[in-house]
C-alpha cells in the first residue's frame, strides 16, 4: 500500500506500509540510522523480537516514510494484531511480552513533525478501515512524536484514552568500567574482574 501526497511545488513525502509476516533486511541500516542510540528501538532489538513473539494471526504495518529524494526519514514500527474483544489492534514492535522501553515513532530530529503528520494521515484515511483499535505501550510519558500521533488522530475524531504504565527505572552509570567497579563491595568488585577474566580473556565473550 502506497501513496503520495504533495507538500510544497517541488516536494513529495511518500508513506509505504511494509506487511506480511517478515522484516525486510534492506531496512535495517536505515533504520538503526533514524531509531538512532535506543537500543530497544534499534533493528538488532526489534527484529528478533518479531520472529520469536510474532503469533501467527500476527502482521507487520510498518509505515515508512520517504522525502522527495527517495531517502527514508522515518519509520513507524507497528504490527497488526487480532482478538475476539478488541478486533483488529496496532500496537509497537517490541510491546508486550519481553515489553521493550521508549517505543515511538522514529525520525530524524528535523523531520518528526513531517514524519508524525504523515503518518497520522495515513492511519486515519488510507487505513482507516484497517483497524479498530490503537494500543501504544512502552512509551516515555514525554515522548513528542507519540504525543504529536496522540493530537493528530484526536483532531481527526478518533477517541483517545491515556493511561500511566509501569515505571522503568534508570540509573547513572559512572564514566567507565574501572570507575563502576569501584562503587562495587570489595567481594563483588573480585567476582567482577573473576568473570571478566573467565569470559572475555578466554575468547568466550567479545564486546
């Protein structure tokens, strides 16, 4: 499913949705370029996570979206999903079980406000009678792009319904390694290097 639609004279942003029930490998560099540090986001997380959790009723909608040159500017990592009480619901790659953390639309920074629009607009008229239900999870209270969606598709008379989810809990890491390790007890700081030493001086693990 295609389509195009006219921004400026000289500008098309075009939105193409990826089915059917396998990742393309063509995407994963561009996708780890806009999913950028997240690792919950990035293809190495979110590609494995659908080939074992995907249920077989299961099937991508993932929305991708290209400027006038060809070059992809964002991605909207969804699936579609089937039950008996809720119909047919979209929902993240990654959400649900082994529930992954800061899930949302990805974009370059310049273009998000492009990306979301574009992609609200393809959820509300292009398929609209593709689903019954939207269900976003594992996403930062504060996320902008999934607020932006959230606006877009209120706008559009499509109810909304918010709610607080679990809390994911964050730590400061000190600046390296070495600086970690001393704020281990000294018995953990041993069995730390002792694994290191069985682990990666072997060869048995690599960084």
């Amino acid at each position: 499913e295609k389509r195009e639609k006219q921004m400026t004279v000289i500008a098309t942003i075009e939105t193409t949705r990826v089915g059917g029930r396998s990742l393309p490998g063509a995407l994963a560099a561009d996708w780890n370029r806009v999913a950028r540090d997240v690792p919950c986001r990035q293809w190495e997380w979110v590609e494995p996570w659908w080939r074992d959790y995907a249920t077989p009723g299961d099937e991508l909608f993932v929305l991708s979206v290209r400027d006038v040159q060809g070059e992809l500017i964002g991605i909207a990592p969804l699936y579609l999903s089937r039950s008996l009480s809720h119909g047919r619901v979209i929902r993240f790659l990654g959400s649900g079980d082994v529930c992954s953390d800061y899930l949302t639309i990805l974009a370059a920074p310049e273009a998000q406000s492009i990306v979301v629009e574009e992609v609200a607009e393809y959820l509300a008229v292009e398929a609209a009678d593709q689903w019954d239900l939207i269900e976003l999870a594992g996403v930062d209270a504060c996320d902008e792009a999934v607020e932006m969606l959230v606006n877009r598709l209120s706008e559009r008379d499509h109810l909304v319904h918010q709610q607080p989810g679990e809390s994911c809990w964050r730590l400061d890491l000190p600046r390296d390694w070495d600086a970690y390790l001393k704020t281990l007890s000294k018995g953990r700081r041993e069995r730390s290097r002792q694994i290191l030493r069985r682990l990666y001086d072997t060869g048995r693990a690599v960084s």
